[in-house]
C-alpha cells in the first residue's frame, strides 16, 4: 500500500514538476500562442467556406494564412513610412502649436487669466509632446526588437496554421481535458463562443471599421496628419463607451475655429457615421442574444491592456468573460446572466 501511495505522490511531483517547466519555456511566446488561436476563430468562417471548394485542410490553412499575412504585411509596408513621417510632423508642429487661443475663443471667461492660460498651454504642450515621445520610441522598438518580433510572429502563424487544420481535434482534446459532465461542458463552450464572438466580432472588428470610416472623412477632407489620427480613431473605436468621437469631435472643433467650415461639415458628418455604425453591424456580426456589459469590456481591456500590453485589449475581457461564466455555470444557472447575455442596466 505504502509503495503504491509512493508512486502516485512521485507520479504527481513530476508531473508538477513538468507543468512548471513546461509554463516557464511557453512564457515567452504565451501571447504569440494565444494571437495565433484567436485569429484561428476570427477566420475560422473563411476556412470552412474555403475548404468545401478546396476539399483539403492543409491548403485551406495555408491559404487563409498567406491572405492574413497579405492583409497585414502590404498595409504596414506601405502605411508605415507614412505614419513615421506624420508622427514627426505632428511632433514638431506641437512644440509651436497655439493651444489656448482655441479655447480662449469656446471659454473667454475661464481663460481671461494670463497666467491659467499660461499654465494651461504648458500642460497640453508637456502632454502631446510626451505622447508622441512615447509613440515615436514605441516604433524604434519595434524596430530594433525586429528579430525577437519575427520569432513571435512564426509562432503566431504556426498556430494560426494548426488551429485551423486541427480545429476539432483541439476542440476535442480541450474537452477530455474538462471535469464537467456532458451537460455542463456543451453549456460552456457554447457560452465561450458566443461571448468570445461578442468581444471579437462586436468590439474590436466593428471597432476598427468605426476607425477607419473617421480616417476616410480625415483624408477626404485633407486633414492635416489624417492616418495618424486615423490609427488614432481605430485604437479609440475598439474602447466601449470610449469610441472614435474622442478624436473625431476635438478634429472638428479645431477646423471650425480654423473657419474651415466645410472640412469641418465633412468631418463631423463622418464621425457621426462612425459612431452610429456600431448600432448597424453589431447584429449582424453578434447574435442578439448575446451582450457583453460595456463596463465589463472596458475594465477588462484597460486591466489587459496594463498586463499584457497590445494584445491585453482582446485578452482581458474574454477572461474576465470566462471567470463569469464558469462561476455562474457552477452557481447551478441555466444562462450567466450576470454582466453577461444581456444585462444592460
């Protein structure tokens, strides 16, 4: 008796030991391997409508992966250089940008002091040059971190590959992992997929679609540094509650001021359209059935975004997202109901 507890407490210790080494080696590239599963289930609807035609998983993977990486190496090679060029622009032109005279002109009375005012331009001037400090530094980074990005990016595609062609063995695989019953497990997965689709397809996806309808009114309307404001829109599309109105309503101000009234006009109209397409498209990519509460979305991705970095915008809230369902699935609830499918107030 004593031998047998001896080999299973052994048994144990190495498989702990195991798992130990095995999370310290996967670290590294845990956010790599996470990005590659989650472009598995955002393209997922491409593969299977690709492989009735092409009838073969390996080809149908490959294909979808040679037009993602199309669909990010052409822009990014092209829009690039530009971007780097407005950043610096936009840099130089806020070291001698006039901010209070806009606002002296919407506030008289709050502005009448010379000193506030003073105070006032000092601190958006420290503020933008800062951001753009941080921006600028961000993209040497990337490139001087380009070898160990390239590393992270033949896992990411790898995984994209694999999780494509091997969807429902890994499918399958997580399920014998589970120690659910039958009725629970099919509950959660369900659960999973509807809300991963929500957080996915209805906020980021439709949020950079918002984005890049700002950017047309910007670049239609001849605004100065418009694809930097529109990587701008598309980061603040993807925020709930946050959305592209933060940068479009202050561009608009500004060229109204400016007594650019038509750009102004355009640029207004756009934004608008921007903001509303959101009540369009969402149920055409999410069910109705399924709702993220905004305020979970938000403090999930502002919390991913801290831990993570980029790729914490996605990762945080389907975490959060999971935790809640797990917990309500144990509470005994047919549906998580809470900040989950459906609560709106």
């Amino acid at each position: 008796m004593e031998e047998i507890y001896f080999k299973r407490a052994m048994s144990a210790i190495i498989v702990l030991i195991l798992a130990v080494l095995s999370f310290f080696l996967i670290k590294p590239i845990l956010l790599s391997i996470i990005m590659g599963l989650l472009l598995a289930f955002l393209f997922m609807p491409i593969y299977r409508w690709t492989y009735k035609y092409v009838k073969s998983k390996n080809l149908s993977a490959s294909l979808i992966c040679v037009l993602f990486m199309l669909i990010l190496i052409i822009p990014m090679w092209l829009l690039t250089p530009m971007i780097i060029d407005q950043s610096f622009k936009f840099y130089l032109a806020a070291q001698q940008m006039d901010f209070i005279t806009p606002f002296k002109k919407i506030f008289p009375s709050l502005f009448a002091s010379d000193q506030f005012s003073s105070e006032v331009g000092s601190v958006l001037r420290s503020f933008i040059t800062k951001t753009t400090n941080s921006f600028m530094n961000s993209i040497s980074q990337v490139i001087l971190n380009f070898p160990t990005l390239a590393l992270h990016f033949i896992v990411v595609i790898f995984t994209f590959f694999f999780a494509l062609r091997d969807n429902e063995r890994l499918i399958g695989y997580v399920k014998s992992l589970l120690p659910f019953p039958k009725e629970v497990e099919k509950k959660l997965f369900d659960s999973s997929k509807a809300i991963t689709a929500a957080v996915i397809y209805g906020q980021v996806v439709i949020g950079v679609l918002q984005g890049i309808v700002a950017g047309i009114g910007f670049l239609i309307f001849g605004v100065p540094n418009a694809l930097l404001l529109t990587l701008l829109a598309i980061i603040a599309g993807i925020f709930p509650i946050i959305g592209t109105t933060l940068v479009w309503l202050p561009v608009a101000i500004y060229l109204l001021i400016a007594n650019n009234i038509g750009a102004a006009t355009g640029v207004l109209i756009f934004g608008l359209v921007s903001s509303s397409i959101d009540n369009f498209l969402r149920p055409v990519f999410v069910s109705k059935r399924t709702k993220v509460h905004s305020s979970l979305i938000l403090i999930g991705m502002i919390g991913g975004l801290f831990l993570f970095g980029i790729l914490g915008i996605i990762i945080g809230p389907l975490i959060l997202a999971y935790l809640l369902i797990i917990i309500e699935l144990y509470r005994g609830k047919q549906e998580p109901k809470f900040l989950v499918n459906g609560l709106k107030g």
